[in-house]
C-alpha cells in the first residue's frame, strides 16, 4: 500500500499534460502534505496490485482533480477514452459514481464536447472546472489550492492560522542549534516508549499523554518520532488555539492531533476518531499515567550521533553535554546566539569547520595542521613516512567531508610514494584520484602526467602499467585535443578483468565517444561494454552509478531501452527519471521528435518526485526545443520557460555528473581569448550535457565549440561541430572563410538527424568547387535523392530540399546529363510553387536551370522552357532570367514569345522586360510600359519609407527604350526630382541613381548632358540625410536595438555611378574618373563595387589608376578589377603572379576570364590550371576554337 490516506486524487493521460500533474502533484504536496495528495506514477508502491491501489485510492480521496490539456482528447487519446479498460475514464467513473467532489482543470484547452465523451464519465461535463494557463500555472494552482481550502473540511486545516505540520515545527525546532539535532538522538534508549507513541492505525482513537523534562522536549520527543516514522502515512498536526482546534476535530478521517494550548477539548477529538497526544513537563497533575521519558545515556546519544553520519570525534563531544541537559545544549549551542569570549571552548564540530575553513583552514580546526607540517618536512629526506603522514592527513579531511583539501593532500601522498620507491602505491593513489575526478566533474587534474614524469617513462613497469596507459590516454582526450578512436580505444581494449578501475574506463570511453559522435567505438565493443554494466552493484555505491551510466551508452547505441527500463526498477529511484531523458535524447536525434517529447516528459515528472530541480529545467528546455522542431511551439507557446525558470530558483542543486562551473569557465576563457583552454573546457561541458541528457546543452556547446575551433586554426573540426550542431547559417559563413585548397567533405559528416544534414549541405554548397571527385559526387547522389522525395523525413527548420538545390547549383559543373535530367523531372513540379510546402529554392531552381542549359545542350530546351514558365509565376526566377540568362533565352526566342507573350500583354511586368530585352514588343506592351513610367511619373511627394522606385528600376531600365521622347524626357525628369530631394529616403535616392543610370544610353546628348549637370553636385561628401535617414542610421549602431544594416548612407557612390552612364565627352568622364579613384580610399562607407563598374565603365586602363592602389586594395572587387586591367597590359609578371594566387576566388576568376593567347599570359594560366577551384580550372583552361 502506498501512504496516501486521502484528500485530493490526480487524474491525468500520459502524453498529455504528464509533466504539469506531476508539477501540480508537487505543489499539493507541498501546501497540505506528501500523504494527502495520489499522483499515481508516484504514490503506486513497486509490486502491489495495481487496480487494488487505485481504487482504494480514489475510495478513500475527497477530491478528484482531472488534468485535461490539449492531446486530452486528440484521435488516440479520443480512442482510448472509449475503451471500459481505460484508466483515466475508470478513475473518473468511480469518483462520480461515488459521489466525490471532481474538479477539470483546463490547461490552455476548453471543456470537452458531450458528444465526444463516454455516456459513464459525460457527468464530469456538469462539475465547475477551473482553467488554468500553463504561463502563470503556478498563480493558477494556487487559486485552486485557495478554493479547496475553502469547500474540502480535510484541507482546511492547511495554512489554517493556529495549526502547524508536526514535521514542519521539528524541522524549525531542530535546526535552532548548530549543530542541529538529529531525531534519533532524542529516541536514543526509548524504543518502548516510541512504540508506544507510534500505533499502528488500526490503533488510533484514544489519548496518551507524554512527559518529559520540560513540555517543549516532551513535544520535541512526540515530533522525533513521527518524523523517524509516521505508521501508514497518518497526518499529525500540531494545534496552537482553540479555533484550531475545534476545525481540526471536525476532520472526518484520523488524525494525530497534538495540542500545544490550554484545555483542549481531548474527548470530542477522541470521539471523533482521532488520536491525540498531550505533551507535559514535570509537576502537572495527571488524571492517567503518562508515559515517562527517561534520561538519555552518553553511549546511546553516541551511537545515535554516529548512526545519523557524525564522526566518532563528533559524537564524544557532544553526548556528555546532552546527557546532562537537552536545554543547556539548545542554549550553549543556540544558532542564534554567539558565545561569550570566556565560555568554553566549542568543540571541533563539523559546521565549525566549514563556517571557519576560510579564515583558519580545515587543517588547524581539525587538528592536523601540525601533521601536515611533518610531512612536508619529511618529504625530501623520508619520503615513506611522509606518505603515512599525508594519508592520515587526507584522511580527517575525507572524513570531515572537504574533499577537494582531501584530494590535494593525496597527490602529495602519492608523490611521496612514488619518490620512496612504492610504485604500485603511488600509481593506485593517483589513479584513484583521476578517475573520480574525470568521471564525476568532467575536469581533468593532470595526476597521471606528473606521474610518468617523476618515472622517467617508466610508468608502465609497475603492476598498473595498462590502468596508466588508458589513463594517460583518458588526459589527452579531455584536453580536446584528440579523439576517443585514435587515442583511448587500443589501451582500453589491452586491459584485463582484473585490471583497477576498469569500469571507470568503459564509462569514460563509452560516454565520450558518444558525447564525441564517435559511436563507432562503442558498436566495435559493445559485447565487453554490455558484460561489464551487467552485475548489479549495491545500491547507491559509486559502482551502480558506473553501471547505469555505461548501460545507458549501451541502449544509446542498440536502442534497447525496453530492456533497460526493466533494470531501472533495481537502480536508486534518481537513475529512473536519468534513464528516460537520455532515451528521449537518443531518440531525438533520429528525429523521432514526437517519442522525444512524450519521453521528456515523462523524464520530468519523474525528476520533480525526486527533486532534481535543475536536472528538470534541463529537461524542460530540451522539452521546449524539440517542440520548435516538432511545429506545436508557436501554437501553443512557450510553456516551458516559466516552469524552468520556476524551478531555476529553487535550492536543490543538480544530482548528475557534471562540475556546475563547467560553463562558467568556458565562456571566461572564450572571453579571455584562451582558445586552447576553452576548447578543452567546451568539450568537458558538452559530455556533462551529453551524459545528463541535456539536449539544448549539448547542441548549443557543439555550436560554440565549433566557433572557438574555427577562431583557433582548426577550421574543418569547427565545421564539424557547428554541423552537429544544426548550425547551418552559421557553418555556411565559417565555410566560406576557409582557405583556398582542396577539401575533403564527406557525406559522413552529417551523422544522423535532418537538421545535421541541411547543416552539411549548406557547407557543401559553400564548398562544392573545393572538393575532389569523390566527395562531389556523394554529395550529388544525396542531393537529387532529397529533391526526388527521398532521404530522411524533413523537419521544420532543416529546410532540405531548399539546401540541396543550393548544393546542387555549386556542384553543377559536375552533374553529367542522366543527373541533369533528373533534376529537370524532379524539379518541374516546383512551378508554381507550393507556399503550403514552405519550401524556397525559387532562386537557386533558377541559376541551376541556367547551368544546365548552358552546360548540356540536348537538355537546353526544357531547362529554358522551366525557367521561363517560372519567371510568369516568380519575380526571383524573372530577375535571373533578365540578369543571368538572357544570351541564353535569345537562343531559344521562339519558346519564350510563345511561353511569355500572354502573361506579358496582362501585365506581368517580367515576362514583358524578357520579351523587350530579346526583341519582342507588341503594341500591348509598350501600353503596359508607358503605364509603368507614368506612375513613376505621377508620385507627387517623398515617401522615404517607402520603397517606390526599388519595386521598378530592373524592369523599367529594361524597358525604356520603348517610351516616346516626350514620356522619357518626364521619365527623367521625374527620376532627378526623386534623386534631388533631401527630403526623400537614402535608400530610394540610390534607386533613383541606379534607373537614370540604366535609361541613360536610350537619352539624347543635350537630355544626357543635363542629368549628368544636375547629378554632378550628389559625387560630392557633404549630401545632408533626412528625418528617416537619421533613423535608419542610428539603428545601425552597435548598441541599437534593431542592429540592422540598410546599406551606405550615401548617394557619392551611386551618383558617382550614374555620371559615368551618363558622361557624353572625354572631359566629363575623367571627372567622374578622379571621384571613383578618391572613393577607393574609403572602401567602408560606399558600396565598392559600383566604383568598380563606374571605372570598366569608363574604360579606365592601368595608365589612368594607381597601380599601387590596385594591387593592394583590401577589397576583392577592386583587385579583381587590377587582374582584368593587368591581362589587358601585362608590362610586368609579378603583379600577374601575385593576383594569379589571390585568396580571393573572384579575383583568380576575373584574372581568367581575361586571359587570352598572349604569351605573357601562359605562366598566370599554368598557375590557374592547378587552382583548388574546379570553376577556376575550367575558366583558365585554353578555349578550343
């Protein structure tokens, strides 16, 4: 049976709302006691007859509270409801069917249909629920708690002014004197005493009265024993009044009733059923024999002290002084009151120790200071006697609970040893040390390093020669440096059975190589894994911790956890709740996200039953991410963050491996700029996270690990975890920061989930032209499988069809003709596209039909008949057939007149600019063009936050050579008014340059000659910045809230631009040419690449720029620019060397395409054919005629 006697029952689906009853279970518990409240997952006792349990459960409550969520009556809930074996529907039937008092409470969901309930429970439709709002739960419950209070007789005693638990005022009561009292002390030789006190519930009704030294103690031995053991979960509660008194009488279940005021009404309680026990000093007249508390004795009080885990030293201090008087030990010891400086000396007790360690050290309070001193003398010239003396050191303060003092006297012990000659010795000690130290925190201390030191290489001579090798090993891989595979598994794999500390090995092996991804080396061992987490050690040793935790790394990787949760039943209960997270982070990371998340739940309840608070905000946070991915987040909202912050705040510290400064300082070192230390630190905390199964740790270490790598010269293993980290963004941009040679790119990189391969992908497509043939074509393979509807099944934000299209652009070079058509097939559903799928590959579906087309003739025509089909339905498809693909699209004129001419003609403004750009206009289209430039025309005011000439100037500039005079002479004038307004946006002056530069070869001389006159004045630096520029400015700085960038706040550069399309004589062009040499010089305040265009523009040559400049300008497109002015005028090689090895790619790309036959240009080519780049390779390649 459990101990619940009554009052409030938790009805709950599992996969619902589990881990909100579990938190409102805690909170009842919490306000009116653990045996008033029946959560079934922890009140039902191991073994017992389930039903049985139940049903007496719900018999003896007063009240059924009903937990409905959101999945409370989802299609399987929905079908399990209706099932009679259902226990959710039984519970609630026999409460109604009882007449209980059942209260629904809604948690962010409205009360069920009748329709949609069983005819036996649809009675629940008509009791009073409470909703309840998961975000501000912990308010919520407690105005249930306040309404139960105030209708149940049996909970109005909680809180109730005048009542108090017995336990809650012993708790008080005890703690009053440091150090506190144990129970067992005051029950030390009074076992038929407390027996007599403790009945059995059979026994309850009746009066006993107790007498002591004085009432107080009398009531401090009634609390004692009820604290030790209350029979069968009875309520005892200590009365202070009289209306207190009166209400808890009217209690109608038993209770121990204690009263603690005068005349207590002692009949009707007994009558009523309930027990009470009068605590009484000496001297007061009895009307019955009490029972008689006698002296305590000083070898009971010892045993007692010793039994409650006092030291002997302890215990012999404190039991004469209690012997001779409980209240002259709570007054000397009150933890209120210091001591008189003449007083006696306090005995060296254990909260001595740690309020004084700081100011005098444990050494000296424990009385070993002195020994300690001997030793250090002894070191040099006695090392043996010296290592005695450390151990007896080491061992005080083991005992004395300072371990981390303890620990440094041990490695002086073991150096000791080894000095003296006690190889075996000193090895065992420092063995000893790490393992505990590596296993439990996660640091490493460097014991064995030293080690090998002092023995000159020679380690392995002593009997734990193989223990040291794996141990040595066991260093190097928590430093980060090396991986599990190539260092630890050969000398773990050389260690016998009977070898020390070898299932401290297997567990640091196993639980790394998974923290590491390297589950290959657990696979290859698992038989001699499983064998060794098998035997069942004694509960609560160091040694069962070991063999959950390997057990655990086992089912990791076989994915038997069945087999495992039926061993959980022999491990402590904290292992249960451990188990059930580290299965729910196995599962997901094979994107079962679903079973993670009922899981995690689960793992949740259980942990708030054993109070492992901050292992449960772990959970809670891993709960909440997997319902990111899941897509019932953003439905639902963030529950989880409250709840986790709640607990966050609690007193319980964690209860897994793992040192809580791990993260601190890690993220000291990373500020600190100690790139090694942070990555030796971030590995650490990534298996702490790995080993307690916290996912959002886990993933969130590998993506700062794989930063701190990238930062630290070790770009590829950054990749590496930032791609384990589903960091795909973020790869991407570390990806294009590596440097300019062949890379190796495995599809093995993106182990298992969705969101790790669309990581792996968005670095392939960086990468792809880097790559040697091998590893493109795996990634082609995976690529077309992904767009084929093949591969793993996407998740929310792994976005792979839009990855691998994008990986498929850069590997398009390599793509041979069966692959091509595979794409076109796989891709022609694409248009138009499905905004349901969430899917965006518009613009790279779009670059990769114009690789096809021009890269495969035979496939030219479908490719072209794609994208032109796409361009009707898609501005990012019509942009690139009008930027990149219109040579291409002048080929194949007929197919798209014949695609283009309808939706051109009803106003589709690309299908129109497409058609004009290769000679096709009707008289229908040159309306719709007139129409366009009219509305440009027409715009009466400055509108600076609205883009008005940006959603024109592409299709205009490519259509204005269809306007008549007269309409493009207002075009102009209306585009310089725009460009003129001080008053108008930055961003829409820019525009407006950029369409009067695109118009300018469509305009006559004298219209040339006075836009470029009224455009002249905006090259210089001194153009004043509107109202909404000044804001948009400030929203550039670093500290601005929005932190975004919206381009130069200039219109030198533009203006710079649009005077070289429109310069008519040399004289204005070499004007235009000075401005863009100065801007060079201020490459951060404009945009560089439109100087650049100015100059090709106005066929600037190496004669009319700076060489100097050029070559080492720290933009890439200046350089690019020197490479083509270069190949135009190779005088000297070397400026042609040093471009030729550019680390920038469009720098070797420009210099290329420039090449020709000229003799100068043959070195430059042969350095360019060995290029890494395949796309630079085939550039520099010689042009068959």
């Amino acid at each position: 049976m459990s101990g619940f006697q009554g009052t409030v029952f938790v009805n709950y689906r599992v996969g619902d709302e589990a881990a909100f009853a579990a938190a409102l279970a805690e909170q009842l518990k919490a306000r009116f006691g653990r045996s008033e409240v029946f959560h079934v997952s922890q009140e039902a006792a191991a073994g017992s007859l389930f039903a049985e349990e139940i049903e007496g459960a719900i018999a003896r409550c007063a009240v059924l509270i009903v937990v409905i969520g959101e999945r409370w009556l989802n299609e399987a809930n929905r079908r399990k409801l209706h099932e009679p074996t259902d226990w959710v529907r039984r519970e609630i039937r026999l409460a109604l069917d009882a007449g209980k008092r059942v209260v629904p409470l809604l948690v962010d969901t409205p009360m069920p249909v009748r329709e949609h309930l069983p005819t036996d429970i649809r009675g629940l439709l008509d009791r009073q629920y409470r909703p309840v709002n998961r975000r501000s739960s912990p308010q919520d419950i407690e105005r249930v708690v306040t309404e139960l209070i105030h209708t149940v007789p049996e909970l109005g005693t909680t809180g109730l002014p005048g009542t108090q638990e017995l336990a809650a005022w012993w708790e008080e009561w005890s703690r009053r004197t440091d150090p506190a009292l144990p129970a067992g002390v005051l029950l030390a030789g009074r076992a038929a005493e407390a027996g007599t006190v403790r009945k059995p519930a059979s026994e309850v009704a009746g009066a006993t009265v107790i007498q002591g030294e004085s009432e107080e103690l009398a009531l401090a031995f009634i609390a004692a024993v009820f604290t030790d053991s209350t029979p069968d979960g009875l309520r005892t509660i200590l009365v202070h009044d009289a209306d207190a008194w009166t209400r808890c009488i009217a209690i109608a279940r038993s209770c121990v009733l204690v009263p603690w005021h005068k005349d207590p009404d002692i009949k009707g309680a007994v009558a009523r059923g309930h027990r009470v026990l009068l605590p009484v000093g000496p001297g007061r007249r009895l009307d019955s024999e009490p029972v008689r508390l006698p002296h305590l004795q000083q070898d009971d009080v010892r045993a007692a002290f010793e039994a409650s885990g006092a030291t002997s030293a302890f215990s012999q201090a404190y039991a004469p002084i209690i012997c001779r008087s409980v209240t002259e030990f709570r007054s000397r010891f009150s933890a209120h009151i210091r001591p008189a400086s003449d007083a006696e000396p306090l005995p060296k007790t254990e909260r001595e120790v740690l309020s004084n360690a700081v100011n005098q050290g444990p050494l000296r309070h424990l009385g070993v200071e002195q020994d300690n001193v001997t030793a250090d003398a002894m070191a040099k010239t006695d090392p043996a006697r010296a290592a005695t003396g450390y151990r007896k050191v080491a061992d005080v303060l083991s005992e004395a609970g300072f371990d981390v003092h303890a620990r440094d006297i041990r490695a002086k012990q073991a150096q000791t040893l080894l000095q003296a000659g006690f190889l075996d010795e000193g090895a065992a000690v420092h063995l000893t040390l790490m393992w505990k130290s590596m296993n439990e925190t996660g640091d490493t201390i460097g014991h064995v390093s030293p080690f090998e030191r002092q023995n000159e290489g020679h380690a392995d001579d002593c009997k734990f020669g193989r223990a040291l090798a794996v141990a040595r090993a066991a260093e190097r891989v928590c430093t980060g440096l090396t991986g599990i595979g190539d260092q630890l598994a050969a000398p773990f794999d050389a260690l016998r059975q009977d070898d020390p500390h070898l299932l401290d090995a297997a567990v640091f092996l196993a639980e790394h190589a998974i923290a590491e991804g390297e589950t290959e080396v657990v696979e290859q061992r698992l038989e001699r894994l499983t064998s060794l987490s098998l035997p069942l050690p004694r509960r609560g040793s160091r040694e069962e911790d070991l063999a959950v935790r390997l057990s655990m790394c086992v089912a990791d990787v076989t994915g038997e956890w069945a087999e495992l949760h039926d061993r959980a039943l022999q491990f402590g209960p904290e292992h249960r709740a451990w188990i059930l997270a580290r299965k729910a982070r196995s599962l997901s990371f094979t994107d079962d996200f679903v079973g993670a998340i009922r899981t995690y739940q689960d793992a949740i309840a259980r942990a708030l039953t054993e109070r492992m608070n901050d292992e449960a905000a772990d959970w809670l946070y891993a709960l909440r991410a997997l319902r990111v991915r899941e897509g019932t987040f953003f439905a639902t909202g963030d529950t989880e963050h409250p709840f986790a912050q709640h607990l966050r705040n609690g007193t319980w510290s964690h209860r897994l491996p793992g040192s809580p400064t791990l993260e601190e300082r890690a993220l000291r070192s990373i500020a600190e700029g100690k790139g090694r230390q942070a990555v030796r630190l971030l590995t650490q905390w990534r298996w702490k996270a790995c080993v307690r199964g916290d996912l959002v740790g886990e993933m969130g270490t590998s993506e700062t690990l794989g930063s701190v790598l990238k930062d630290n010269d070790e770009p590829l293993a950054g990749l590496r975890e930032l791609v384990r980290a589903e960091a795909g963004k973020i790869a991407s941009l570390a990806a294009a920061e590596l440097p300019e040679a062949a890379l190796r790119w495995p599809v093995g990189v993106a182990e298992s989930t969705a969101g790790q391969l669309g990581a792996a992908l968005e670095v392939a497509a960086v990468v792809g032209d880097l790559l040697g043939a091998e590893d493109a074509a795996a990634w082609i393979a995976v690529a077309l499988d992904l767009i084929e509807g093949r591969g793993p099944r996407p998740t929310l934000f792994s976005h792979l069809v839009t990855r691998a299209t994008k990986a498929l652009v850069a590997l398009g070079p390599r793509l041979d003709e069966s692959q091509a058509r595979r794409v076109l097939t796989a891709t022609e559903p694409w248009i138009p596209r499905d905004e349901s799928t969430g899917r965006h590959t518009d613009t790279d579906h779009a670059r990769l039909l114009i690789g096809i087309a021009g890269r495969h003739p035979g496939l030219a025509g479908l490719a072209v008949q794609q994208l032109l089909e796409g361009a009707v339905f898609n501005d990012d498809f019509g942009g690139k057939a009008l930027c990149s693909g219109l040579s291409l699209l002048e080929k194949h004129k007929e197919c798209a007149e014949a695609i283009l001419l309808g939706p051109a003609e009803a106003g589709n403004r690309w299908a129109r600019s497409v058609l004009v750009r290769i000679g096709v206009a009707t008289d229908r289209i040159r309306e719709r063009v007139a129409a366009t430039a009219r509305a440009v025309i027409d715009r009466e005011r400055p509108q600076p936050g609205v883009m008005s000439i940006w959603g024109y100037n592409t299709w205009l500039v490519a259509t204005s050579d269809l306007l008549d005079d007269e309409l493009r002479a207002e075009l102009v004038a209306a585009l310089l008014r725009q460009a003129l307004d001080p008053a108008e946006g930055i961003a829409n002056r820019r525009d407006t340059l950029d369409e009067l530069a695109g118009i300018a070869p469509d305009l006559s001389s004298e219209e040339r000659k006075r836009a470029f006159d009224a455009v002249l004045p905006l090259m210089g630096d001194d153009q004043p910045l509107s109202g909404h520029d000044l804001m948009m400015v400030g929203m550039q700085h670093p500290l601005s809230f929005m932190r975004v960038n919206f381009g130069p706040n200039t219109t030198t550069d533009t203006a710079v631009r649009a005077c070289a399309y429109l310069a008519d004589t040399e004289e204005e062009r070499n004007v235009v040419r000075r401005q863009a040499i100065r801007l060079l010089a201020r490459p951060d305040e404009i945009e560089v690449k439109k100087i650049v265009q100015t100059l090709l523009v106005l066929n600037s040559s190496a004669d009319d720029l700076p060489p100097d400049l050029l070559a080492t300008h720290m933009n890439e497109h200046v350089r690019a620019l020197a490479a083509v002015l270069w190949a135009q005028s190779p005088t000297e090689p070397e400026p042609g060397l040093s471009l030729a090895r550019d680390p920038a790619r469009i720098v070797r790309a420009s210099l290329a395409d420039a090449l020709t036959d000229r003799l100068e240009h043959a070195p430059i080519r042969d350095i360019l054919a060995a290029d890494p780049r395949l796309s630079i390779r085939e550039r520099a390649a010689p042009q068959m005629p």
